[in-house]
C-alpha cells in the first residue's frame, strides 16, 4: 500500500513502467504497479483532478484502487481563483513564489484557519452546505473588498474554473455534492489511520510517498519560496495519523536527482545560467548550454505546468540539511544516465557566506541568497549503454560515475541504494533492497 501524506495536484510525477508513460498529479505512484494508495489527511484534494486522473488511468488499461482520508482538506474553486489572483500581485515583488497556481496555498490557509472543507463533509450534504455558506462570503469579501476585483467583470482566465460561480454557494454546492455521491458510491473514504494501521496489524506493509522536496518545505526550506506542507519524512508521521513511532521503523529513501533542478523562484547558489534567459533563447554562456543540455536530456519541464526547471550542479550543503532534517537511511540517486556526455561536472562541496565558510543550509532565506558554492570538479562520464547498465548491475557503470556516487555516499554517510540510469522502473541499478 502506498500512501501520500502530504501536497495536492501541484505534485507532478512521471512514472513509466514496462515502457508506459504515466503522468499522475494526485494518484500515489503505486496504482501503476496495482497498489492500493491513500491520500492522507495531510494532503489537500481536489476531487475534479482526482476523478479525471483515476478516470486517465483507467483508459490506459489500469484498475486504481484508490482511498482518501475523509479527514483530507478539499481544495475548492475559489481557492484556484484566489491562487492565482496573489500571484499576480506579487509578480512585481521579489515575494512572487512561482506557485501553480492549483489552490493549494489557499486550501492549507483555511485548514490552519478552521474554515475548510474536508472530504468527510462532502459525504454529508447539510454539512457541506454549511460550511460553504459560512467561508464562501468572506472569500467574495476578500476579492472584491480587499483586492477591488468586481468578479461579474472577471473573464473566465483560470483554467477549468468558472470564476464567478467558483463564489456562489449553490453552485459550489450542486458541483461539491455530486464529487461527495461519487466517493460514497466508489468507498473511496476512509479513516486513514486506521486504515493504514489495519493493514500493518494483518502483517501488510505501507510505503510511504512524499512529494516536492525539502527545501520547499514549508518548515525547513527556503520560506517564503515554499509549498504549505511538510515533504521531509516527519510529515508522513503527521500526515497519514500513525504515529511516529510506527513510521520510526522503517526505511526513508531519499529520492535525489544527480544534479539540481526546480520550478519556482527563490535562491539556487548551484543554479546554471539564467533561466529566463535560457527560455527566450538568448542565454550564450557555458553555464547556459551547459543547463539547456541537461535540461532537455532529462526532460525537466514540470508535469503540472509545462514550465522549464531551473537546473543546477548537485548542493551538498543542501543535501546534507535534507538527510539530516529527514534522517534518510539510504539514497536512490536518479538521472546518472542525464549527465552522460559531459566533459566534466561540478558539485558544490560548502558555502561561502560574509567571509566563512560553512556546510549546510542557513536558517533564513536572505543569507542563504548571499551563499556562493565552493566546487569540487569530477571527471564527466560517458554517454553509453544505460539499459546494458541496468541489466548488468552497479560495477558496469562508468568508473567516474561510480566514483561520483561514492563521493556522495562518504559526505553524507548515507549509503545510495539505488542508481536511475533511464525513465523506466527497469532502468534502475538496485546496489541494495532495504525491503527484502
């Protein structure tokens, strides 16, 4: 059983499996291999998203089984319309976050303010209603009172939400109601403490699935440049409603990439080149090339948006705050293949920041803006045969590779269990199965 416990549709995954590309934003990575998965109460759900995903799924010859914690928050139309609307106020400020605007911001502001809806209440019409009738006006309110919007003028600008009715209860409602009968006539809801903890007592295992990453932690990252929930492994505890002991004994794989890349503003000390630059194709250094080559060798352009990732050499200060802020007992260490062909790469060993030098992420934002990475240079590996790699194990990697790998291993005194040298579950070096 796989559950997510935290994020919402903002999360974008690309998961091929026996030569099938899926792309899922909300469903748990396991539907693919036939796993049941949980959204976890501390995920943000908009159940359009969910249904049109399952309904995707299952078009391409899949059966998703999947539950939701009825204590898991609902993201509503509105608080799309009101995503977007912040972001274009901030976008002339350094503040702008460079969020997808999915309304996941907005769903966890009114979670912590005790105005949500969750997808327990959409079982439950009276209740529904109420709670719509009680936050509904004070969103209109905040639209046309504190940001002078006249929605009757508003042109229909966000993507698959009527932004007039995203704010007239009744059709909130009607909509809401009908996404409630469907969870009750599919079973989909769930305590998912329990539910999850069942399923451990009848001697079932839960792998736990975490999207985004930690430096966009809403409590360890590089804040305000951040997602709203807790993506390092104490979320999981948190987020699924077992406890941490129970989460406490078992494995946290840190899923890295060889290189750095993010969608999203915010300081990146590795970051190549520059990104807007890159995008309007006027970008000529090396940094630049250096970064359009990994950029579309690795296909990183986000899942949810379409958006380029900023892409940058490897952070070990940052990877050093990652594995302790999650305690991560091994490493799968993906996209080796990506940088195949380079002549050389760099990795960022420690920071400079006012004169010291130091091994790890700074608590605030605008010192971590004034860190210039210290490099180490590795000796690039070539571009071969990675399904070859794959089928014949660790020692058929290039040497630099491996000696790459290992470096990371000694700095941070994890070990890598697993090396992706392809987009396809079977383009994984598996050097230990913590699992078996």
């Amino acid at each position: 059983m796989i559950a997510r416990y935290q994020g919402g549709d903002n999360a974008g995954h690309t998961v091929v499996e026996g030569g099938t590309e899926y792309k899922l934003s909300l469903v748990p990575s396991g539907a693919v291999r036939g796993k049941v998965g949980v959204l976890g109460n501390g995920c943000v759900v908009n159940p359009k998203t969910l249904f049109a995903e399952i309904d995707d799924l299952r078009e391409q010859g899949l059966d998703p089984d999947v539950r939701v914690a009825r204590r898991a928050h609902v993201i509503l139309p509105f608080h799309r319309v009101l995503d977007n609307i912040e972001e274009d106020v901030k976008s002339d400020t350094d503040l702008k976050v460079g969020t997808t605007g999915r309304g996941i911001g907005p769903t966890y502001e009114d979670k912590m303010g005790r105005r949500g809806v969750r997808i327990g209440d959409l079982l439950d019409p009276d209740v529904l209603r109420e709670r719509l009738e009680y936050v509904i006006p004070q969103k209109r309110a905040l639209v046309e009172d504190v940001y002078g919007i006249d929605l009757e003028e508003v042109d229909d600008v966000i993507e698959g939400v009527d932004v007039e009715d995203a704010f007239d209860v009744d059709a909130v409602y009607e909509q809401y109601e009908r996404f409630g009968e469907r969870f009750a006539e599919e079973g989909m809801t769930v305590n998912a403490g329990e539910f999850l903890a069942d399923t451990i007592d009848d001697g079932g295992e839960v792998m736990f699935e975490g999207a985004q990453g930690t430096l966009i932690d809403i409590d360890h990252g590089n804040y305000p440049y951040v997602t709203s929930s807790n993506p390092t492994a104490g979320g999981a505890a948190v987020g699924t409603g077992l406890g941490p002991t129970t989460v406490g004994r078992g494995e946290v794989v840190g899923v890295v990439k060889a290189y750095l890349s993010r969608v999203g503003s915010g300081p990146l000390p590795t970051e190549l080149g520059d990104i807007d630059e890159q995008e309007e194709g006027a970008g000529d250094t090396e940094a630049d090339e250096i970064a359009t080559y990994i950029r579309d060798e690795g296909g990183e352009y986000g899942t949810v948006t379409g958006r380029p990732r900023r892409v940058g050499w490897l952070d070990l200060p940052m990877l050093r705050h990652s594995t302790r802020a999650s305690g991560f007992t091994g490493l799968a260490v993906n996209h080796v293949d990506t940088l195949g062909g380079l002549d050389e790469l760099k990795v960022a060993t420690s920071y400079e920041l006012d004169g010291e030098e130091i091994d790890t992420v700074p608590s605030t934002t605008e010192r971590w803006a004034r860190c210039e990475p210290n490099y180490r240079t590795f000796e690039g590996w070539a571009d071969v045969d990675w399904s070859a790699v794959a089928e014949e194990g660790y020692d058929a990697l290039p040497p630099e590779a491996r000696a790459y790998l290992e470096f990371l291993e000694d700095e941070l005194d994890t070990p890598v269990y697993a090396v992706g040298v392809g987009p396809d579950r079977e383009d994984t070096v598996v050097r230990e199965n913590p699992f078996e």
